[in-house]
C-alpha cells in the first residue's frame, strides 16, 4: 500500500527550538546563533565580548565542537557560564543539545545566550536552535571568495561580522568584493568590521547586541 | 554534509508510520528536499541506506524530488523564485527574502506491505 503524508523531516528539531525560543524569552534573554568555518574567531569574538557587556548584561555561552572542551575551558577563564557540548560525529548543533545544555544554566540572571556553533559554513544554517539572531562571522584570512561560495548561511544572517580585520592590510583581501557578494544575498544585515585583537568595531557590535535585546525586550512587554 | 543525520530522521519517521500502518516491509520512500539544505542526493542515497539496516526500511528504494526557492521581499511583499546565489528582489532590487520554500525536507509518500497483503495470493 502507498501512504501519502506531508509531513516535515525536521519538525521534532524545530518544536524543541520553538520550546528553547519560549523557554529563554520567559526571562528575557536573548540567543545569538554563532556561525562560520572553523578558526574565523568566534571564541576569541566572545572572550572580548563578554567581558565588554559586564555585569550589566550577564551572559553564558553553550558551544560545540566535535571534541575537545577547550573552548568552554577559554570562555570560563572569562569568567562565565560556558557549556561544552560535544557532538561527536555531528557537523551541527541541533535543538535538542542546546535544550540540554539550557538545563544546566542559571537563566534567570542572564541577559545573553551566546550559542557557539560547531565551525562549518553549510550545516548550522539547516537547523533552528531556538536562536533569536544568527550571527554570521567572515575572517579576513579565510579569503573574499566565501561569501559566494556558501550562500546559504550569509543569506539567513542578522548580522555579519568581518573579523580579523586588522589584517586586511597585510593580505589580498578585496572588501569591495566581499560586499558586492553580499548585496545580492542579504541587503538586511548590517555588516559590522571587528577585530578581536586591537578592539576595532567591537563598539558597533556590543550597540547592535544591546539594541537586539531592547526590542526583543520590548515586544515582550 | 548533514546527510546522515537526516537520513536518520527520515528513517525514524518512516518506520513510525510504518509501525502505525501495521507495515511488515517498506520498499519505497519520496523525501522531497529543498535546494537550500545543500544535500548530496548520492550521499543521502548512501546515508539511508546505512540508516535502513535492521530496521522495516532496510533495502528501501529512496526518491528524492527537489524543492525549488521562493521567498517573499520583507520590503515589498513580492513573492519570486531566487535563485540560490542571488535573492535580489525583481520589483524592489533588495535582498531582504523570507525564505518559504526550498529549505525544507519533507517526508511525501511511503509504500509499504502489510501482512495482509503479504498473504495475498
């Protein structure tokens, strides 16, 4: 017999992320979805992020990574909640480890969930973690072809950050390029120049966040 | 790259539906796949196959049909077909695409046997 069904393949992942999303907007936090390739610094992003954002905005970050706790080891020498989750073969964090990983944070005292996700540019952008923005991350030395080449991820983002920017001068790296590739993908996102090292453009980055949060914030009420 | 991990998905769902149908084989199954998910239909082929063993599923044939992109312009309401390289709205020039469809994967038919119809002449 032939049995026709419509049914969504992801539907469990995306009712955990729903639930995840509920769950963080009952104490007003709001989730960042970190992504990129490997090495681009999102951790090294974070560790001068967190320390900027202070008391005022208290954060935890729940990061993935096929092995190894290294990351949550550097982010709790910043002195913050950090989580690692490990996905083992899995290329992607999915909704139902960061509900896990949920549980063994103090939410109520948080103001920002950054999720760290596992460093590819193709899987992250297929799976709803129950995020509230999706920050796509560029480094400069990854070269200005990527945008082009995974257009996907860029297409979905809230915001792209140009990282290690400060190198821009010692490599071939065309901005004009880069941007070019993302005005037919992404005229929404506002693209944000930072270098973790010299502290460049981490101003912008902490105004946007904190705006995030204030109309997140302000839908709520 | 995430192949396998739908594949899994896909299985669990077919082999729940299986069970409710009091299925005893399943030989076919039509996924319907969209363009954004980036999957390679020759490694999703393998991925199920992998994650059919031991199950109702094992030997299923797996039809895969693709999901054309189309968004609808968060500025003008214009509802186009982007390409996957390029979002540019043909009324307003902006990218600004709210994707609803070509990134899902959605389960379409199952064809199963039943005990019943195993004992058919």
């Amino acid at each position: 017999m032939k049995i026709n069904v419509v049914e969504n393949v992801l539907k469990a992942n995306d009712a955990v992320a729903e639930a995840n999303r509920r769950r963080l907007e009952q104490v007003h936090l709001l989730a960042v979805n970190l992504m990129s390739s490997p090495g681009s610094g999102k951790t090294t992003l974070l560790e001068s992020t967190i320390p900027a954002l202070g008391t005022d905005f208290p954060c935890a970050v729940l990061v993935g990574d096929l092995q190894t706790t290294r990351d949550a080891e550097r982010l709790g020498r910043a002195a913050v909640q950090a989580t690692q989750i490990n996905t083992g073969k899995g290329c992607h964090l999915d909704a139902a480890q960061v509900a896990e990983g949920l549980k063994g944070l103090d939410l109520e005292r948080l103001a920002f969930l950054f999720i760290e996700n596992v460093g590819n540019m193709v899987c992250p952008a297929s799976y709803d973690l129950g995020e509230h923005v999706k920050a796509v991350l560029l480094s400069v030395p990854e070269g200005d072809d990527k945008v082009a080449k995974y257009p996907v991820l860029f297409q979905g983002a809230d915001v792209i950050l140009l990282t290690k920017i400060d190198l821009i001068g010692v490599l071939d790296f065309d901005r004009d390029r880069v941007l070019d590739d993302i005005s037919k993908l992404n005229t929404r996102a506002p693209i944000i120049e930072v270098s973790s090292k010299t502290g460049q453009g981490i101003d912008k980055w902490l105004a946007w966040l904190a705006e995030q949060r204030k109309q997140r914030v302000e839908t709520l009420e | 790259m995430h192949e396998m991990s739908i594949a899994v998905q896909i299985v669990d769902q077919v082999v729940e539906l299986a069970g409710q149908n009091n299925a005893t084989r399943i030989d076919e199954v039509v996924v319907e796949i969209g363009l954004m998910q980036l999957v390679v239909p020759e490694a999703l082929e393998m991925a199920f196959s992998v994650a059919t063993e031991s199950t109702l599923a094992e030997g299923a044939r797996l039809k895969i049909v693709e999901q054309e992109i189309e968004a609808v312009c968060r500025d003008c309401d214009h509802r186009y077909k982007p390409r996957i390289d390029c979002y540019l709205c043909p009324q307003c020039g902006q990218a600004n695409a709210r994707i609803v469809a070509g990134n899902d994967i959605i389960l379409k038919s199952v064809v199963c046997e039943t005990e019943q119809e195993a004992q058919l002449p």
